[in-house]
C-alpha cells in the first residue's frame, strides 16, 4: 500500500483543520449557507434526503485494517441521526413500504469509496480529524475536479497482470489533487486504470479510461479512451490512442482536460460531461488534443513527463507485503488438502469455486467478502462488520483489504493453506455467501431512502429481488449475471452496464422502474463496454421481481449448454426476453 510522506500527512491534517475552522464560521454566521456550501462540498459533505453525506476518498480501492477500525468508529459514534429527522425518515418510507432505515453504517461505492448517511455536520469536523488519523480525507469526491482514481481490485496480484496499475492511479492522485487549472473543471472527472488484460476497472465507462498494454517491441504504455459515461446518455469512450509511452501519461492527460476545461459546456449542467464534447466535436477533439499534448512536449519542455526515477519511489510502496514464514509445503500438497476439504463440504467447494481467485504468487490467493446478503442493502457494511473485516485483514491479508467495483471487500494477500480457516471465520461473520457474480452479488446505489436526487427507492427492489433467489443451487444454476439498480439517471448503481439494468423513474410522482438488458461493463464475461437496451414501458415496484423472473425463465428456456445469460440474450436476441418481461407485467395486473 502507498505509505504517507510527511508532506501527505501534513497537508490532510491542515485541510482537515482548515475544515474545522470553516464549519465554525458557518455555525457562527460569519459564513453563509452558499459561501459554506463549496467548502463543505470540497471535502466530501453533501446534504442529502434527510442529513448529510460524507463520501470517503478510498484511491484505488486501498485500505489497511487501521483505516477500517477507524471507519468503523466513524459508523458506531457518528454514523446516526438526530432524532426528528430519524423519525421523519421512518415515517415518509413507512408510508412507501419499506423496512428500518440503517443506521451505524458505511456503504462501499461503485467507484471504490465509503459513504456515510447519517452524520450530523455538527459533528463533522470531528470526523475529519478521525479520518486524517489515519491517512484518510474526503478530498476530491465531490465538485466539478478529477474524482477519486479507481482501478483493478486485483492490482498487483492478478495473474493477467500486464503491469501493476496501482503505482500511476498514485502519481495520478497526487497530481491531480492540487492542480489548481483542474479544481473547476466544467463537470466532475473520472479516471479509472487497469493493467490486467482483463478490464475489471470498467475503463470504457469513465472520462478517461487507461489501460497499460505493450507494443509489439515489449515497451510499457496506455491505451487511452476518453469520453466514456452513463448518466443521461450512456457513452463508451473514444480510443484517442492505441499505445501511449507510459512516461507520457501525464503530459497527454493534461492535454486531454485543458481541451476540456476549455470548450466544456458550462451552460448547461446536462451537457457539461466531456463525453458529450466528445461525441460532439468527433475528430476536431482529438485533432485538438494532439496539438495541445504537441504544445505541451515541444514548447512547454513536457513538464508532467515521468521519469524512471518517479515511478520506482511510488512502487517501492506497493511491493508485496512480507508474510508470516511458513513451512514449506508445495502447492501439489496444498491444492490436495482444499480438494479433500471441499469434498466434505460442498458449501466450501462452492465458496472455493466463487469468492477465491488465483494469484500471481501461486501459494497465495485473492478472497472476496461478500456484502449480499439477505436484509442488508448491497455495499451496507455495519461498524461490526468493518471491526470483523479489519480482523479478517490482520489475520490472513497482511492487514489490507481492497474495495471492489462490485461494492464488496477482497482480501488480496490470502495463503492457500489458510483458505479452510478464512471461510469459517468469514461464514462466523456473515462475509461467506457464495455468491460473488451471480445474481444476488447485485450493485445497487442508495436510492430514494437516502438520495435526494433519487426518483426511486433501489434497496427495496434489491431486497425483493435477493429474497426471492435465496437458493443456492438456483442461483448457480442460472450462473453469472450482473443485475445494476439505479435509483436515477445519475447511474451511480451502473444500470447501463448490467447484463439486467433496472432504473427508478418518476411518473406523476410514483416510483416506476425501467429495465434494461444486454449492457456491459468490458469484463471477460460481459465482453465489450456496451450500454443495455430498454425492454419495454416502466414497471411497477411490484411488477419487478417478476419481470426479472420472467425474463430469468427465458434464458433458461432458450439457453444452450455451458451457455451464460449474457452469451444466450446474445444469441437469441433481445425480443424473447422482451415479450416475457411485458407479459409478467400483463400476469401482475390480471392478478391484482
């Protein structure tokens, strides 16, 4: 993990401090709301449905287990509302249909971070200081600038690993985080960077998504896309080039978003993404860009170029940790013991077979924590669960953990022959389900119960829809699907790139819910990024579970041998699942 230089610490202490004395200001008057509300915003406080909302910066998905004790203690302590507003809130999803809201959580983004929605701003400098305790800070997660960077959960242990990404996601962070020309970009900016042949980063859907390739002479660089997005109008990104030096990044990452910040809307905060310049402009943008990146590398002496010296300070942070010794036992041994195991306990087979993934060092392996599970909305982590993952961490990962695209926790550092005593104490905590990319291993974002900006409420959806495909041997049956709920256009819950999308709308003020299906997020799986397609009409919230049922039963239907939902849907087409989604709605009405 990337070790703190005294120059870090000190500088997220002073924000944090700096913080402190700003809130006082506004809770004096010597601050108004609009003067408060950038600085706030600044920092990772939004104001929400019903109370505020931090967003934690997690880069690249990083965390040791000191960061999640503290994360944990921010849930336990902070994590909880005033008691009217609590009430309030009780009673408006009452009145909808929903069950206790939580409270004393964190909840794992899409893009890798943590949130919190319950802090009183009262008490939020106090939780500044908590998060710079250990390194931590809310910086560049919220505002019009370059977001938090996101990556690969397995960077550095992949076993398709073409170089780890996680050494250029930091020089990228630190780059970006005092650039004073990209602090007011016309909209925010994300950057997500894989260096696996496989893109488990989702590159395609990002403003600017990078990936590490080689040439054929063997020589390191990037290929660039730029303009990837969802939202409003779901966009892969543009491949601007092939193979760019890997020194070169930041030289031509600077061309790419001053081009931006010069002709982005700011007129009109729909159109203000760079993917809509992009798509706009064509060739004149990427024409544009090269003369900027030229200007940049003959004229202004290629400043952001980065050296060999660089990049080896940054990676002597991410060399793999030193592990327990152990006595040797060869990987024949090892792999003989599991397979004895898991055939006495097909739970452990199953577990095996989902959550643990190959290493690069073959006497280790990548374990996912599961966070699916019934009554807990996906990516909800209670202070318990926090306090149990940091113990898992220091027990069989060298203290770290990694937050993944799918909102749930991988530990990256596991010995083999620790898996057996690993899943006992993760299926003791609850962290078992062996589901990691099947159905129930859903991505879903807060929703209406907490978003103000919601038009509907994801975690009812996904708790109806998680109740009902609760067996196993089902869901294995049906094997890998990624469903993405979204409680708006916003798509923090990624509907567009879901095999199964499923977006809440808003009709004469009910919640109806749009599905989509066929989208992609770029993975070996789901093949290209690619958005889904629209079924049909909205439906209700009680039409849904069996509109995905329905469409579920077609694919069992027309699916082939060893074929995946997303092969069949493929194949066959999208009008089979169409007509079954429409019909399910036609069966719900009948029976009401």
């Amino acid at each position: 993990m990337y070790q703190y230089t005294d120059f870090d610490r000190q500088f997220v202490h002073l924000r944090a401090a700096q913080f402190r004395d700003q809130l006082e200001r506004w809770q004096t008057g010597k601050l108004s709301e609009d003067e408060f509300r950038p600085l706030r915003l600044q920092n990772g406080w939004y104001v929400q449905r019903y109370a505020p909302m931090l967003r934690v910066a997690v880069p690249y998905g990083e965390l040791s287990s000191r960061q999640l004790r503290v994360l944990a203690r921010i849930a336990r302590v902070y994590d909880e509302p005033e008691a009217e507003v609590y009430k309030t809130a009780l009673a408006t999803q009452g009145k909808l249909g929903t069950a206790k809201l939580p409270t004393h959580y964190a909840h794992f983004t899409t893009r890798q971070n943590v949130q919190y929605n319950w802090i009183p701003l009262s008490k939020s400098a106090d939780v500044m200081d908590l998060l710079a305790s250990v390194d931590m800070h809310g910086i560049q997660t919220s505002g019009n600038c370059i977001r938090n960077i996101t990556s690969d959960e397995r960077a550095g242990v992949a076993i398709d690993e073409i170089a780890d990404p996680r050494p250029f996601a930091e020089i990228m962070r630190q780059w970006s985080t005092l650039h004073p020309e990209f602090a007011f970009l016309p909209r925010k900016f994300k950057i997500a960077i894989s260096g696996a042949k496989e893109d488990r980063a989702a590159t395609g859907w990002h403003d600017v998504g990078l990936h590490l390739v080689k040439n054929d002479a063997g020589d390191l660089g990037f290929r660039v896309q730029v303009g990837g997005g969802m939202g409003r109008t779901p966009i892969i990104g543009t491949v601007l080039r092939e193979f760019l030096p890997w020194s070169q990044i930041m030289n031509y990452l600077e061309a790419v978003i001053r081009v931006y910040n010069r002709y982005g809307r700011r007129d009109n905060i729909y159109k203000a993404r760079i993917k809509i310049l992009v798509k706009a402009e064509g060739q004149r943008y990427i024409d544009d860009v090269e003369a900027e990146y030229k200007q940049i590398i003959e004229h202004d002496g290629a400043p952001h170029t980065v050296t060999q010296a660089e990049l080896d300070r940054v990676s002597a942070s991410f060399v793999p940790p030193t592990l327990a010794t152990r006595v040797f036992r060869s990987a024949e041994e090892t792999d003989a013991d599991l397979r004895a195991q898991a055939a006495d306990d097909v739970m452990f087979a199953r577990w095996l077979a989902r959550n643990v993934a190959p290493h690069k060092n073959p006497a280790l392996r990548a374990v996912t924590l599961s966070f699916k599970r019934r009554l807990q909305a996906p990516g909800d982590a209670s202070a318990d669960q926090l306090d149990t993952a940091a113990l898992l961490a220091d027990r069989f990962s060298a203290g770290e953990a990694r937050v993944t695209h799918d909102q749930n926790l991988l530990l990256p550092w596991v010995h083999a022959e620790d898996l057996h005593a690993l899943w006992l104490a993760a299926r003791e905590a609850g962290f078992a389900s062996a589901n990691v990319h099947l159905l129930t291993d859903m991505i879903a974002c807060p929703g209406g119960d907490f978003c103000a900006l919601a038009n509907a409420r994801s975690i009812p959806i996904a708790e109806a829809i998680t109740e009902r495909y609760q067996d196993l041997d089902e869901l294995d049956d049906l094997g890998e699907i990624d469903l993405h709920i979204s409680g708006c256009i916003n798509s923090c819950g990624h509907h567009h790139s879901g095999h199964i999308g499923i977006l809440g709308v808003d009709k004469d003020g009910k919640e109806w819910y749009q599905v989509t299906l066929g989208g992609s997020d770029g993975s070996a799986l789901s093949g290209a990024a690619q958005p889904g397609k629209v079924v049909g009409p909205s439906f209700s919230a009680a039409e849904v579970p069996d509109v995905i049922e329905a469409v579920l039963n077609t694919y069992r239907d027309t699916r082939e041998a060893g074929e995946t939902f997303i092969d069949a849907l493929r194949r066959v087409g999208i009008e089979p699942f169409k007509a079954a989604a429409n019909g399910a709605r036609f069966k719900v009405e009948v029976a009401a």
